[in-house]
C-alpha cells in the first residue's frame, strides 16, 4: 500500500493536506523527508547505493539511510524505522542527532518532480559494518569509505557522477558536521 505524505507550503510548514506519495511526485507537492547518515568515530561515513529498480537515480550512490516521512508521523519517528528498514539497524531517539534541514528539487520527468523538506541526521555506528544487513528491495550495496575520500568524490575533483546530485553545498554540510565529531 503506497503511504501518504503530508504536503509543507512554500516556508516549509504543514498545510494540513496530505495526498499519495506518488501525487506530491507528479505535481511536485513539497512534501518531508529524512535523511539519516552514519559516521564511525575514526573518520568514516556510510553509503548506499540506489536499488536498480529505482525510479529516481537508481544504483547511484546516497545517504546512508532515507526515506519519505508518513501523513502524521513525527520526524524521529520515521528516521528510527527508516534506519530500521533499510539497514536493519535499530537505534534510539537518543542516538539521532538533528543537523538541520535542506531543501531541493528535482525534475525528473513532467509529472516526476520530487520537491522535498529533508530533515538531516547524524548517527554514529557503534556496531561492525558486518552487522549491518541491507533491504534488499531498495538498497543495492553499501559502503564505508573514509571521509576524506566522500568529501573528494562529492564536491572536490573526484567523481561526483557516482552520486545523487544533491549539490556541493549539502555535501559540504554533511562532512562538515561529520569531521566535528570525529
């Protein structure tokens, strides 16, 4: 069953509307979402790659962990279950730290538009990279790399076509607040 999502206004507030996800794509409906990334304390961050069967961006790489918030749901909510589904991880409200939010907007056909709010985590791996196991359905494969090398391939000369184009300046935000805590 395809979850509903509530629908944000211009500033980013709920509008008390809320519609299928697939109509807030088609009509390009701001709508909220998480985005969960998990750090090691000795400098290295998480990556998955996009499922193939994706319709957006599929077997690029991305965050760590994301997903569309439900109609309703509290934010922390949806990053636990996120993480949760897509890792097989189970975490604490306690263990997720709030980086802020990032706004952006994609066309990818005329009636595929993905307008979303994401709500940016942090979330350091206190357990092996073996110990995590991937929904198989969404996730292709994940990664550890070290920081410097996702920094390069994001937004330095490295190879930022291997990479959701979320831009410099949210990869920028991301290792930035990584390499504080690390």
């Amino acid at each position: 069953m395809e979850e509903q999502v509530d629908i944000l206004d211009d500033n980013g507030k709920p509008t008390g509307k809320s519609c299928l996800k697939s109509e807030a794509h088609q009509k390009g409906l701001l709508h909220p979402t998480v985005h969960v990334w998990c750090y090691t304390q000795t400098g290295k961050v998480l990556i998955q790659q996009r499922g193939r069967k994706k319709m957006a961006y599929p077997l690029l790489w991305d965050v760590s962990v994301a997903g569309h918030i439900s109609a309703g749901e509290n934010i922390e909510t949806a990053a636990l279950r996120e993480v949760e589904e897509e890792i097989g991880l189970q975490i604490k409200k306690s263990d997720l730290e709030s980086i802020g939010t990032f706004r952006e907007t994609h066309k990818h056909a005329e009636d595929f538009i993905d307008a979303e709010l994401h709500h940016l985590f942090l979330v350091k791996l206190k357990v092996p990279f073996s110990a995590l196991v991937k929904q198989e359905n969404e996730v292709e494969a994940l990664d550890l790399i070290p920081l410097f090398r996702f920094a390069e391939e994001t937004w330095g000369l490295g190879r930022t076509e291997k990479y959701v184009p979320h831009g410099p300046s949210y990869y920028k935000k991301i290792v930035t607040e990584i390499k504080k805590r690390t």
